[in-house]
C-alpha cells in the first residue's frame, strides 16, 4: 500500500503572493480535510519549542496558522505541549499562547508527575519500560509538528525524535539515550595515555573520575580512537547506533498506537541544519529550504523528507571549521556528515507496523 503525501514547495513560481510558502501552508492544511479527524475533539500539537540561542525552530507564523486552522475545522480544544525546560523560554522563540492562539504547557506537568508507564515486555536492552506524557495520552487527536534536522546520535531528527525524545519524562529521554552505546572500553588495558582524547577529531570523550566518557552526539564512529589506542583498549560497534533509533522507534510506536485514525504529521523542511535544535544555537542551513510535508503515515513522510533532502545542493559552508565528513554519494548527506544512517528508525518503524515506505506526493499549487 502506498501513503498520499501533500507537498508544498518553498520555491514560488512566480512572484504572485498566493504562491509564496504561508499561502501554500494555508491551502495545504485545507487539503488535508483536517475536520474529519478534529471536530468535537482535543487536539494536541507536539512540538519543539527550542531553547538558548538557537532561533531555527518552526516559526510562529506557522504555528498560529496550523492552531488557527484547527480551531475552524471545529476541534474543541487545542493546545501545543513540549519538555518544561523549553516551554518554561518558550517566549524567547516568540511562542506564547497569544500568538499561537492556544496555551502551551509542559508535556509531563509542571513537576514532571504526569505521566503513565508501559512494561516493555521482554526489555530491550536496558529499556524496560516507556513513560509517556499524559497530557498527550489524554487527548483525543495527535498533530506531531516537526522540525527537521541533523542529528549527532541517530543521524536526523524528524516526526519520530519530536515523538519519542520529546513526549516522555526526563528519566525516560535518559533511558533512550543510554542505548547510545557503540564503543567498548577495557578499563584494565587502558593506561590514561590520553592519545584517543587528544586526538578525536570531534572532540567526543574524555576522561572523567578515571574512566572514559563518551559524547556519542559528537562521536562519528571514525575509528580514530581505535587505531591510535597503543594497548588496544578501545573497540568499535558501529551498528550500536541502531540500538537507540530502535528504542526511539519503540517508544514513537507506543505512542502513536494511543491514536488509531487520529494522527497528522507535518515535517517542515526548512533551516535544516547540522545538529538538533536541543543543541541551544542555530548553525547555517545546510540545504536550500525545500518546503513542507504533511499527511497521516509516519513512515511515509520521514522516508519523503530524507529523500527530499537528498536531492538539493548541499552547502560545505555551512560546516564548522575543519569539520570531517567523507562524501559519498552512496550514503545519504546525513550518513555522510555523522557516520549513521537516518533511514533505520524509518525501517524499524516500518517494520513495528506504523506504516509505509513506498509513498506519493501529491504537490500543492
């Protein structure tokens, strides 16, 4: 079965207002027949907020025209959710419950107490459970927001991260990330030599109390570590990374699952950047602005944003000086950039039985 995607691109045709970005959002919220799904119903819209200096979240502009758009296709209430710490400088970004047209309240209350525990049956790894915001939970309809972007860890962040990182305790987010993994240090081979610190090109370890401490953010698996270590003490599993995007999946999959016919996903592919915006600081965009996505598979549209995203020019300046990365146009520009393929959260997805690869899209003028 194949997904229907609607598709609006940045690039005018013309120079005609009608056919510039936020009238191209207006008439692609009215194709997605969004009464259907909300009328009568709670609506909530997750969503990063972003936080320090970064600006490169979704626009508020944006926003009030999607709660905007909600209200009028007849949803009973609406309102946009995110981690405490963002919401709490939510108004830096220019979001507020004025200008969005809704409020705007912490994903797991204001002292992170609600919230509702799923066993995960046998564990995965070490993840024996998933804590899920009830906020979300308690809502009628589901519209996952989503900014997309670069990602050190799991290669890019997109409907599944903003789900599974951002709609879940603070314990939880940590339990997620401690599936990282994908280096192995010998504590006894290892004389504190310091060569595989001094010589990451990332700058992703440190010693630390006397044991090693791996960024994995940072880490790209370059295997400089591995090599220059004299006492072999340091050994490489590159497909460790995989671990974390199936403990995301599984956790995006709970959630969605909540929401049977009741989910909207809409990727803006704008200012897409190195890094994730949790990173607190906006870096030059790597790709030109492509446009917007949006419909109701999951899959579908991570697999069309990364493929989108494969097909501009890719801008070399906006790396951080002497950045390595290793083109190959046989891996994707995110692969090629931090080492890890972003296609396997939408693979594991895929195979959870949270939709389909194969899509269409369907361009609004």
């Amino acid at each position: 079965m194949t997904s229907e995607l609607l598709f609006a691109s940045y690039p005018p045709r013309s120079m005609s207002p009608d056919q510039c970005i936020g009238a191209k959002f207006d008439r692609l919220l009215e194709k997605l027949e969004l009464k259907k799904t909300v009328e009568d119903r709670n609506v909530v819209i997750k969503m990063h907020l972003g936080g320090g200096n970064g600006f490169s979240t979704i626009h508020p502009f944006f926003v009030r025209k999607l709660v905007k758009a909600l209200k009028s296709a007849g949803a009973a209430s609406v309102f946009i959710t995110d981690m405490k710490r963002d919401v709490d400088t939510a108004i830096d970004r220019g979001y507020t419950e004025e200008v969005c047209g809704c409020p705007i309240v912490p994903v797991c209350g204001e002292d992170e107490s609600a919230f509702e525990t799923f066993p995960v049956e046998p564990p995965f790894k070490t993840m024996d459970r998933i804590e899920l915001s009830k906020p979300i939970l308690d809502a009628d309809v589901l519209v996952d927001f989503s900014h997309v972007k670069g990602h050190g860890v799991c290669g890019f962040g997109g409907a599944s991260k903003n789900l599974s990182m951002g709609a879940v305790t603070n314990a939880m987010r940590q339990l997620l990330h401690a599936q990282e993994g994908g280096l192995e240090w010998d504590d006894a081979q290892c004389t504190r030599c310091n060569k595989c610190v001094n010589n990451c090109p990332d700058k992703a370890m440190i010693f630390k109390d006397g044991k090693l401490k791996i960024f994995f953010h940072n880490c790209k698996y370059c295997r400089h570590c591995m090599l220059i270590c004299p006492r072999q003490a340091i050994r490489i599993d590159r497909g460790h990374y995989v671990d974390f995007q199936q403990a995301m999946a599984m956790t995006t999959a709970k959630l969605i699952s909540h929401f049977p016919d009741r989910q909207i996903y809409i990727n803006m592919l704008m200012d897409i950047t190195l890094f994730c915006d949790c990173w607190g600081m906006t870096t030059p965009a790597l790709v030109p602005d492509i446009g917007i996505l949006a419909g109701r598979d999951i899959v579908a549209i991570e697999e069309a944003s990364l493929d989108l995203i494969s097909k501009v020019p890719f801008y070399k300046e906006a790396l951080p000086p002497k950045w390595q990365y290793t083109p190959d146009d046989s891996k994707h520009l995110f692969e090629q950039l931090h080492g890890k393929n972003p296609y396997a959260v939408v693979r594991i997805l895929e195979e959870l039985g949270m939709g389909t690869r194969e899509y269409t899209l369907r361009e609004i003028n």
